[in-house]
C-alpha cells in the first residue's frame, strides 16, 4: 500500500498536516494531499485537534529519526489530535512494544496499521489522541460501527486470538529455521566426509595412473634400446645386403662383395631406408579429437547474459527452457565433455528425464548400474569445474530413490511451468494467462533456478521502461498512481523531468533522463489516459504468448490475440522503439505486430 492510501481516508476534518520527522526522511512527496490541507513542518509546539502529525520510526537515526524524537510527540497532542507513524522497520521485526507504553501513557490508540510498499519505510499506523475508546477501523479506513464496551471486546478477544495464532506461527518459524539449521550444517559435514572421500580416491587413482605412466615410460626405453640394438647389429646389416642383392641379383651381385667387406671392416655408411624419389613433406601425426561429436553444438563468443543449463531432460522440457535458456542436453556418452566445454551454469537432472523414456531411462532405479556410473561422473565433473548440480524432482522421488544417495547442491520441487504459448486464449481465459504468466510459467521456474545458481535471471526479459512527460503536480500525482497501482510494476520510468518522482524511487523504481535500458518500452506520454492497473500485465503476458515485437490495440475491433498488419502500438521491443524504421513499415520490414483488444476491469 501507497502512503497517500493509508493517509488520505483519516483526512476528515483535518486541516492541517504536521510533518514532525527527523532524520533525513522527506515524507512530502508521498502524501499528494488534497485541496484545503495544508502541509506545515513540526516547531515543538502542541498538535490540536483538526490536525495530523507525521512521525518515523526505524533502524537508521539517520534517516528515521530517533527513538526520543519519535516519543516526544504523543505527549504533546490534544484530544483529537491524530498521528500517523512510518515504519522503517519489515513487518515481521517490527519493535512495536517500544511504542505502545508511551501511546498508552499519553491515550493515544492505534486505529488501523498496514504494511507499506518502499524500500525503506515498511509499515504505517494511524493513531488518535482520544479520551474514550474509539471503534476500529476495516481494511479501507472506514470505522466499523460500534458501542464502547463492544469496541472493548472485539480488541480484546482479537488481542487473545491474535497472540494465540502469532505464538504457533512463530514457534513454528522457529522450529523451520532450527532444522534449516540443522540440515545444512549435516549436510556440510556430509559433503566434507564426501569430498574427503571423493578426493582420498582421486588421489589412489592419480597414483596409480602414474604408476602405470612410469612403468609404460620403462617399459617403452627397454624396447628402443632393443631396436637400437638390433638397427646397429651386423646380423640384421649382412641380411638387408643379401635381401638387396636378391632382389637386384644383376647389379647385387656386383655390389654384394664390397658391401660385405665394408661391413667387415665396420666402415659402412648408413644407407637411407627410404625409397628412392623426390623428397616428400612428412605429414602431421594424426590427434585424436574428443569434441568431433560437439561439432553440431551452437556457440556464439558473446557475453552470457542468459541461463546456460546442461541438462539430463525429457524432450518436452528441453523444448520448453530453450525459448528462455541456452540447453545442452547431455547423454550418457558426452555429458563430461559437454559440461567440460560449455562451462553451465548448472548441471539440470530431471526426474521425470530418469523414470520415463529416453537415454537416461532407469537412471537411479538400480536396473541400469552403467548409467549410475555415468551419472555418478557427471556430477563429479560439475563440481570439479564448480558449477552447481540441481535436482529437478517433478515426480515423487520412490520412483528413483538412487538420486536420494547423490550429493546436489540445490532441489527444486515443482513441476518445470507451462508456457503462455502452449494455452488458449479463448478456452483459457484472461485470468488464467495472468496466473500462468505470475506463478506457473516455464520463465517463473527457471528465474528460481537462476536464483539458486546465481546466473543471469530469465524474468529480466519481462523489464519494462514507461516514458512519460508530465507537465505538472497533477500529472505526476497522476502517473506515480498509475505506476504504483500496475500489478507487474515497470522498472524504470524515463521523463524530462524527474522532480517530484521520489515516491516511485522510494518503491524501487528507477527514476531518469534519457533512453530506456528495460527490454520494453511503453508510451505513457498522455497523462489524461486511463490505464487499467492490469495494462502492463497484460501486455506481458500476449508477448510471452506471441512472442510478437510490439503489442497493441487493432483498428478493429474483432482482431484481438492476433498478428495485424498495423496497430496503435502500447508495448514495444527497446531495440525497435530505438531504431529508424517508422511505426506504419513494422510490419513491412518483418517485425511481429500482435492485437490485444478491449480493457477488463481490474
């Protein structure tokens, strides 16, 4: 929730607001307070009825304020005074007992708190300077009828039930976060008595391979001092002389007579052993090349700014990563080779790929020990180059209970997602794109993967850039409304301008001049034109279904989840929105133009 949605509905009757934060904290953006209110800074003074105080409280003085700053004001507040306070603290951590003896102390209640949605203020609370109880107020700031004493037990039973419900969600966050514990640290003294043992035998087999390299390396000078030998002996001299002769018996024989007495007298001259003729180049001894089998693989000498997953995977799984990561489907003869020259940023071993059809069928199972091997060396492999091997459990693990005995440095248990392009629109329905494309789709699945991988994130591809132009206090209350009310929020928002913006900075938002970096851009340079908070989401979720370089509305109005020829274009590729070809010859020079039709409410 916005700051201004948790402020505005406790307006009423109130004129004046006083901003009493310290610290460097600037609340005066957020609040886009409306006609008659008037914003005044804090001068120590009392706060009478009619007006409003603004405090923080946080972790940082520096930003927040301290927490004497933030106590002092209470006590100065009239009966019908009222006080919103900022939180900088996250919700769960939240040191609200620090408070709540001096608002008691100084009958101030709390009438509504809601979590907030910036990176440095978390949580508000509204409270009212009273001399009697108040009723409490709902979800939307309205206060629920009610008499005193009932006002009385409704918080009081709440309390209760509350302090019940919180005491089991936080022992049992307790009990979670003492077996994480627990289990990472068995499983990094089982990986230490792992890698003990995985090194002890690599060392064995390193001995003995040089072993058997010196007894080879022996073996091979015994035999070339054997020929030596036998190349200078004159035994083997007196034999080649009378073989030559045999075949040339008309001009050996002649010869035979002086070439044995030469050899008698141990003055021969070497004989070359080559064949008359011209001389001929010799050529290069021939190397054999373990990567002639990769020759069909793609690389491109580029920065990696996408997944790279080798993966034991089923068909359809490979298929379906592919459109959003660079895949490698490794076999049981070249995953080594492959993991060795394509530098994954993870080794993928699906379930599914290991119980089903295909080369690595039964992997796991103990019906296959050859392809056990062969995982077993893959994995030593990956980790050997210090990239992360990941068990992608999509089916139960009984099926393959040998997996449970290998050594992964992450588990993902969920299925692999469903890509947008593989549902129907009209059998589908909008809603069920949105879920798809925001929980269960393949990019969502992957963007955990790279998480636990620290690789490059696929749900990158989903940035998008807002241009706006707005030329006034108005328009910019307008557009910070809009770009916060959006369920997929741009990550940047580019104007001429961006003073006033620092509520969308404060959100996370990137606030500039200049060109957009985000993959997409979209025009929201009219200020007046309505946009639905589901527009953006929208508009994503027809591009992962198309793949289509701009999405838009039609000129038609039956055209809707469909390629047109031109459109009032709404979403747009960065490097289209960049380049010299006009709107109307998109579609003449080869970029995808998709149709979305209609706005449904929210």
């Amino acid at each position: 929730m916005r700051l201004t949605d948790l402020l505005h509905p406790h307006l009423d009757g109130v004129t004046t607001v006083v901003d009493a934060t310290q610290g460097g904290l600037n609340l005066e953006p957020y609040l886009h307070l409306p006609g008659g209110v008037t914003l005044r800074q804090y001068d120590g003074g009392p706060v009478e009825a009619g007006e409003l105080v603004l405090l923080s409280y946080g972790p940082d003085p520096a930003l927040h304020g301290t927490e004497a700053d933030c106590l002092a004001v209470p006590e100065r507040m009239r009966p019908g005074a009222r006080g919103l306070v900022a939180f900088g603290h996250p919700g769960p951590e939240l040191p609200y007992h620090r408070l709540l003896d001096g608002l008691v102390t100084h009958r101030c209640q709390v009438v509504r708190a809601v979590p907030l949605d910036y990176q440095h203020l978390h949580a508000g609370a509204v409270f009212v300077r009273t001399e009697e109880l108040l009723p409490p107020h709902d979800w939307f700031g309205r206060p629920v009828d009610s008499d005193g004493f009932a006002t009385a037990l409704r918080i009081a039973d709440e309390y209760v039930l509350a302090d019940l419900v919180s005491r089991s969600l936080r022992a049992h966050v307790l009990d979670l976060e003492r077996a994480a514990e627990d289990a990472e640290q068995s499983r990094g003294a089982d990986r230490g008595e792992g890698l003990a043992d995985r090194l002890a035998a690599a060392v064995r087999e390193k001995e003995q391979l040089a072993s058997a390299l010196r007894a080879a390396r022996e073996r091979t000078g015994l035999l070339q001092a054997r020929v030596a030998m036998l190349e200078g002996s004159t035994s083997l001299r007196v034999g080649r002389a009378l073989v030559g002769a045999a075949r040339s018996p008309r001009r050996g024989a002649t010869r035979l007579p002086r070439e044995l007495y030469g050899l008698w007298r141990g003055r021969v001259r070497s004989r070359p052993t080559a064949p008359a003729g011209p001389a001929r180049t010799p050529e290069p001894p021939a190397v054999a090349d373990d990567r002639l089998h990769l020759a069909h693989r793609a690389f491109a000498p580029a920065p990696r700014d996408r997944l790279v997953i080798a993966g034991v995977l089923t068909d359809a799984t490979a298929a379906d990563f592919a459109a959003d990561a660079v895949v490698g489907r490794v076999l049981p003869h070249d995953g080594r080779q492959m993991v060795r020259r394509t530098d994954p940023d993870a080794l993928v071993v699906q379930l599914s790929a290991c119980t089903g059809d295909g080369p690595w069928s039964l992997t796991g199972t103990g019906f296959a020990p050859d392809l056990d091997r062969a995982l077993a060396e893959l994995l030593t492999e990956t980790r050997a180059s210090g990239r992360a091997a990941v068990l992608w459990r999509d089916g139960p693990l009984s099926a393959a209970p040998g997996l449970a005995h290998c050594a992964w440095d992450a588990v993902l248990d969920a299925d692999t997602g469903v890509r947008p392009a593989a549902l129907d629109p009209a059998a589908d329905g909008r809603e069920r794109l949105r879920e798809v494309f925001r929980t269960g789709s393949t990019r969502v699945r992957l963007s955990e993967l790279a998480r636990r991988v620290g690789a490059p994130d696929p749900l990158d591809l989903r940035r998008i850039a807002v241009l706006a132009a707005p030329r006034g206090p108005a328009d910019v209350a307008r557009l910070v409304a809009q770009v916060l009310g959006q369920i997929h929020r741009p990550d940047e928002v580019v104007v001429p301008d961006p003073t006033g913006l620092d509520e969308l900075t404060a959100a996370g938002i990137t606030v500039r001049t200049g060109e957009p970096l985000a993959p997409w851009v979209a025009d929201w340079t009219d200020p007046a034109e309505d946009r639905p908070r589901t527009l953006l989401l929208d508009l994503m979720c027809a591009q992962e279904y198309s793949g289509a370089d701009v999405v838009g509305t039609p000129s038609a109005a039956d055209d809707d989840y469909t390629f047109v020829p031109e459109l009032r274009p709404l979403l747009v590729r960065r490097a289209l929105h960049t380049c010299a070809v006009p709107p109307g010859m998109w579609a003449r020079h080869g970029y995808r133009l998709f149709a979305v039709y209609g706005k449904e409410p929210a």
